[in-house]
C-alpha cells in the first residue's frame, strides 16, 4: 500500500484554488494507467489515480462541473473539473459510479505522499518511459484479489452492500 495511515487527511485541489478537497484516509488503491485514453485525456504518457469513496472525500471549498467524457469502454466516465481554471480533479468511472473517486494525485498538495500500486496497460505504455525495477505491472487490468490489500479488499465490500441498498 502506497502511503501510510498517518499521512492522513490529505488536502489537494485545483490550480486557481477554487476547489479546496481532503482526502480523510488513504485510498483503496493507487492506478498508474498507460493506456491510450488516459495518455490521450491527460495530454501526458499516464494517468495517476488514486481511488477512494467518495464519502471519504470531503469538499473544503468551491464545486466541481462533472463533463461527461469518452472511455474505451463504451461507458463513458464523469470527470469533475474546476469550473474556473478547468484542472480535472477525479473523476467517476461508470463501473464504480459515483460512490468512487478516481483522485487526480497530481492535484494533492502532497503529490509525492502516493506513488503507484500498480502499473496497468503497459502494453501500451509510451516505450520511454521506464518503470522502476520491481514495480508491480500488468500489460492490461488485472484481478483486484491478487493485488489489493486485505483491508481495501474489506472496504469495497462494505461499499458493494451499500451500493445493493441504494
């Protein structure tokens, strides 16, 4: 697990400052994506997730736009913006819905507190970019039960009854 329980809450936002969130715990897991959407969405070789329930996200200030994006799974996902300077901040992927946050890392104000889990599409990774030595990679998804933590593995299912409840 990438960081440890007493780097939380953590405080992140956009550029102008508009919106203002803290993370209360660490999250579930931490996706550094390769794939080509994500290159393609962020403008960059990856997208770096970290994913958390969006009950455990607190917004401090401002509000987010949800823009309505394209995914290669035909589903689509919801990108909350800032509404001003337009900084993605997470986003909300259709497998999950809403009760998901996918963090942007990029716009915690500690950035460095939550390096990757894993590493997925690699196989269509810019060839560039190399990946640390030992860093657990997969060349597509993977089983979240061959690599999730125990106690992420428990959150998600606590966030699985919710979800048939509602």
């Amino acid at each position: 697990m990438s960081a440890e329980v007493s780097a939380f809450p953590a405080e992140g936002g956009c550029d102008c400052r508009h919106v203002r969130y803290r993370m209360m715990t660490r999250p579930l897991y931490v996706h550094c994506c390769h794939c080509r959407w994500c290159q393609r969405e962020t403008g960059a070789s990856f997208a770096l997730n970290a994913m958390i329930e969006a009950d455990r996200v607190q917004l401090l200030s401002g509000e987010v736009e949800l823009v309505d994006t394209p995914s290669d799974s035909g589903k689509g996902q919801k990108i909350a913006r800032c509404p001003r300077c337009r900084i993605a901040v997470w986003s909300h992927y259709s497998g999950a819905g809403p009760s998901v946050n996918f963090m942007r890392v990029g716009t915690l104000d500690n950035p460095d507190l939550l390096p990757p889990d894993i590493h997925i599409y690699t196989s269509t990774k810019q060839p560039w970019v190399v990946l640390p030595e030992g860093a657990n990679a997969v060349p597509e998804f993977y089983e979240l039960n061959e690599h999730w933590p125990k106690e992420s593995l428990e959150r998600r299912e606590i966030l699985k009854a919710k979800q048939r409840k509602q």
